[in-house]
C-alpha cells in the first residue's frame, strides 16, 4: 500500500521565541509593558464551498448521491446550546495541515479527497501555511489518521503522539504545472487605520459608521471554525489523561460579542464522564474507579491542570509558551497555539462562565443593534487607553459589555430584557443550578418578544455617553438582573453585579482614577458628538466626524476640553445643547465657553 505524504506534527517545528503580537489598531500608545507571550494573527481567505476546486473535483470522480459540499444558511434564532453542538462536530470531523506554500489546491483536495468527501475547506497564514478541512463523514478522519505516518527526524526524537494536526510533506519538488494553482490566502484581519479611516468617514451617518465597525472587527466564518477545531485538537490531548471530557470554549470566541485577534479562552469540562460513571451502576453491586484523593475541589483542579499543563509543554503539537498559573482565583494554563495564532487559557469545570456566555448571546442576538453598540464602545474605551490588554485597573470589555446591556435595559421603551425578565420566560427543562447559584434563563429564543424600540444607534451612542459621563457612581450599581439602579454593597469605586454570582463585583480592580477618566472621557464624547450634529462634512471631503473622531483621534488637542470641567458645568452644557438644538448661535457659545475655560 502506498503510504502518504502527511506526517504527524510532532511538536513546534518553528523556533519557541515567539513574537509579541501587536496591541489594537486603535490603541493610542504602545503597550510596551505587556508579559503575556503572544503570537501573530493568522489571516484568512473566504471560505470553499460549492462551486470551488473542491466540488469541480468532486464532480469529476465521486458517484452521484454523495454528500454535496458548503454551508447553508442557518435559522437565525437558534439556541446557544444547538450552536455549541453543531460548531463541536464540524470541528470533530475536520482536520489542521500545515501545508508548503506552493502547494497546489487541485491536487491538494484530490489528494484528500480519497478519504470522502470535502464538506468545506480553507488556507490561512500563521507561523506557516495552514489548511483547515472539514470532511463531510468523520471517518474520512479516521481513514486519512490511518493513513498518516510518524515522521522520521534524524538525529532527533520525535514524540510519536496521534492528533489532527498533520504535516504536508511533498514527495519531490513542485512541478511547473501545480504551481499554475496555488492555493491562495486572503487577508482577513480588522483593516489599517488609514483603511478604517477611509471607511469610516465614507460612511452616510454615524448609524452606517457603527454598522461598519462592527461589520470590519467582528469574527469571520473561518476564525470561528478554527477556533473551535483548536479547542478540539486540545481535547484530544486532554482525553488522554481523560476519556470523554470535553473541552467547551467560551467569552469571546462563542458570545457574539467576540473580535478578530482576541483570546481563546476554554474549560476543561469533566461533568460529562461524572455523568457516563454514574449511569454505569447496575445489578446488586456498585464498581468504582480507584483514584487519589485531595482535600479539596480547588485542589484537584490544580493538580488536573499542572498535569495537563505538563503535557501541552512536552507533548503538544503546536503548543508554546506554557505558563502554569495555579493561585489565582480561577486556576488556569495559558499557553500560544502556534498554529492557529490563538493566545489560549484553559481552566476547568468553568460552567457559570460558559452560562454567561450564552447570557451574552442571548442578548447579542436578540437586536441587532445590540452588538455594534457594544463593538463601538469597546473600541472607544480601547482608543482612549480606558482599556487595556495588560490585567490592572482598568475597565475591562466585560464591564463595558455590562454597561451598554444595562444601559438599553433603561430605554422606553426597554431594547433588552431583564435577567428576571428571562429566568420568568424559562421552562422546567431551562432549569440550571451552578454551585448552588440560579443560572436559570430561558433558552428558546423564539419565546422572547421583540424590542418596539425604534431608537437609532446614533441616538443610542450619544445617550450612552451622556448616561453614563452622570451616573452616580458614588453610590449606585448596576444589576441587570433587575435592570435599575441600587444601592452599592461595598464601597469599590465601580460596582457591576456578576449576573449569576450575584455576591461578586465584576469591576473591582478598577479603581477611582480610572472610573474617573471613564466619566471624564464620557461626558467629552456626549458633547463632541451633540455639536456634530448641524455641522457634519460631505463624504467627499474625507474629514473625520462621528465615530471616526472619536476613534481615531484625528480631533486637535486644541479644539478638545482642556482641563477637567466641573460636573455641573457639563450637565448644564449638555441640556442647553439638547433644549436649544435649532439655535446655532447657542451652539456657537457653548464651543467658546469650552474651549476659553480656565
């Protein structure tokens, strides 16, 4: 039998010394000090589907009746659950090859081909060329596993470990004739500056800018994909040491709230084999497993961690970086997966986190106009350094996600609902207790009636600001469970309930500066925003205004507020600008009284 050209990766085939990736495009200085080890963004072409090198060849050799290639639309309310399951299985039946560069496309899927038929597939640039395919029937997986070989070294050892992650290696040099189709990847990282300038201030309003933001940031069909099939190549990892554990991605990467180039963050999820265990006992007698005990649940999370820590270190193809941080409050193991371009963190059983996930998908799908909002704000609380990629004081995206739901939970009428709201909508079957917490909320959303809230997002922009630049932060917090404002339990600067964990604060490591510069930069943004209104340039012009100005930070030092400007001072400002929006003149004023202000 012919053996194949495909080799098991057996381990970081590129130098360890990784470089740092770079901080936000809109970040406004350079993060210099950040520690965690980084990796470069991979870029991604369009998705293969029907019509592509892949069907062409199917066409040409696979019998009628065989399983027809591409993806086709999905229903548009489907729940969190059914879309965890439905991305867990494509990953399940797909495969990640780290390919030559002057591989030839046609003869690549060919190639493949042999093995079943191609479901989807594409390229993509990391540290190296890489193909991710999905094959229609996940014994085409097996049958190309069984056809792989362990690769020979030389003087070296290799560590002869089986997963998904294969190496494509020619037999001889590439002919003329396959270099006239090369397989091509396309760049699908978020645009320049100057390109999202261009975007940005092109665009007809401020409604059409933070459409156009989210549309530029937001993850890609082939990020998430691949997102998931990293999560299932460390699974295969972990369920060495773990027979059917499954490995559940969360945050940002599932919430729909995620962007191009955040971190993967992911649970070692164990309950399932509890689960498997218990249903096992029968008859007159009970078997149990011989293990280890340890005094505490925190305890054997820590040991099950710097195990597996261990074992991505030594063993795992791809894995780099490895840092084992087993005191913080959720242990993790955070570590670069070279190939995909993800920055990874693994913790266990992190079930709650997983529910806010679904909490924020919820949320995310139920208006549209839910994610630009957030995508908009975030990239302005990143603009102006409110954020950051480093752990301290800052506010974090959460947070700021936290704000922005709260805040349209206050609109008339409201844009979202309450967490009550959903918990009161759920059945019987929606029931879920975490750790003696009620995660309960309903999961079909077909059963949440729309918003009739026709608020423009230019209009919701402006009112967040203005929201929040006079909250009063000094005693009052923000639940939404309730969706009001109450009364503060402790005295941290910014207190935001956790929505299930409802004893803890999800904003206590920002302290009172930071909070301050947050009112500060909010209340600047309400009142830049209320004078563009009667003053805004043709798209012709190609002068920053809108979204633009605020993010890109194109607006002169001189034309900004100088100095801090008391609170009452701004609150008049603003409700002048609004009673008075028809009156130039007092628009003109208000600039000069601004701009002269001691």
């Amino acid at each position: 039998m012919r053996r194949s050209p495909l080799t098991f990766w057996p381990g970081a085939r590129l130098p360890l010394t990784m470089a740092v990736r770079g901080v936000g495009l809109l970040t406004r200085s350079p993060l210099c000090a950040q520690t965690r080890t980084r990796i470069r963004c991979p870029t991604f072409p369009r998705l293969r589907c029907a019509g592509t090198v892949a069907a062409e060849l199917r066409r040409d050799e696979q019998p009628s009746g065989s399983v027809e290639t591409g993806s086709k639309d999905k229903p548009s309310k489907k729940t969190f659950s059914e879309v965890q399951e439905e991305r867990r299985e494509q990953a399940q039946r797909s495969v990640l090859i780290h390919c030559p560069n002057t591989v030839s496309e046609k003869k690549f899927l060919k190639y493949l081909s042999q093995h079943g038929p191609i479901h989807t597939h594409f390229f993509y640039e990391s540290f190296g060329f890489y193909a991710v395919v999905e094959f229609c029937q996940k014994d085409s997986v097996d049958s190309l596993l069984n056809r792989t070989q362990t690769p020979a070294t030389g003087t070296e050892a290799a560590i002869p470990f089986r997963s998904r992650f294969l190496y494509l290696k020619p037999k001889g040099p590439s002919s003329h004739a396959a270099k006239q189709s090369l397989a091509r990847s396309s760049n699908h990282l978020p645009p320049s500056k100057r390109k999202l300038f261009e975007l940005l201030c092109s665009a007809e309003s401020v409604d059409d800018q933070l459409n156009t933001l989210l549309k530029e940031f937001q993850l890609t069909e082939e990020n998430t994909r691949l997102r998931y099939l990293t999560c299932s190549l460390i699974e295969d990892i972990a369920a060495a040491y773990f027979p059917e554990c499954t490995i559940r991605p969360f945050g940002s990467s599932v919430n729909t709230f995620g962007k191009l180039g955040c971190d993967l963050d992911m649970f070692l999820d164990l309950d399932e084999t509890r689960r498997l265990s218990t249903q096992k006992s029968r008859g007159n007698f009970l078997m149990e497993f011989q293990v280890k005990n340890v005094p505490s649940e925190r305890i054997a999370t820590q040991k099950i961690l710097s195990v597996l820590g261990e074992f991505l270190d030594h063993v795992g193809p791809g894995c780099v970086g490895v840092q084992k941080i087993l005191n913080a409050r959720c242990p993790l193991v955070r570590f670069s997966h070279q190939a995909s371009g993800f920055q990874c963190d693994l913790t266990t059983n992190n079930r709650i986190a997983l529910k806010s996930s679904e909490l924020l998908y919820i949320y995310g799908t139920l208006d549209t106009r839910v994610r630009a909002l957030v995508c908009s704000v975030r990239c302005w609380a990143r603009a102006l350094s409110l954020t950051s990629s480093i752990p301290g004081a800052w506010i974090t995206n959460f947070s700021l996600t936290m704000m922005v739901i709260f805040f349209l939970q206050q609109r008339s009428p409201p844009i979202l609902p309450t967490l009550d709201t959903l918990r009161a909508s759920a059945d019987e079957e929606d029931k879920c207790i975490i750790e003696g917490n009620n995660c309960t909320l309903v999961r079909d959303l077909n059963k949440i009636k729309p918003s009739e809230n026709t608020e423009t997002l230019e209009l919701l922009l402006k009112e967040f600001f203005e929201y929040f630049g006079n909250f009063a932060f000094n005693k009052n917090s923000i639940n939404i469970r309730q969706g009001r404002e109450q009364n503060k339990p402790d005295s941290s600067p910014l207190h935001i309930q956790n929505p299930f964990e409802t004893s803890l604060n999800v904003s206590k490591n920002v302290n009172q500066s930071q909070l301050q510069r947050f009112v500060d930069l909010a209340r600047e943004s309400a009142w830049f925003l209320q004078q563009e209104d009667g003053d805004r340039p043709s798209p012709s012009s190609r002068q920053p205004w809108g979204l633009a100005a605020l993010l890109l930070q194109t607006v002169a030092p001189s034309k900004r507020v100088q100095k801090k400007l008391p609170s009452e001072r701004i609150k008049s400002l603003l409700e002048s600008v609004k009673s008075n929006s028809t009156q130039s003149s007092t628009n003109t004023s208000g600039k000069q009284a601004l701009s002269t202000q001691p």
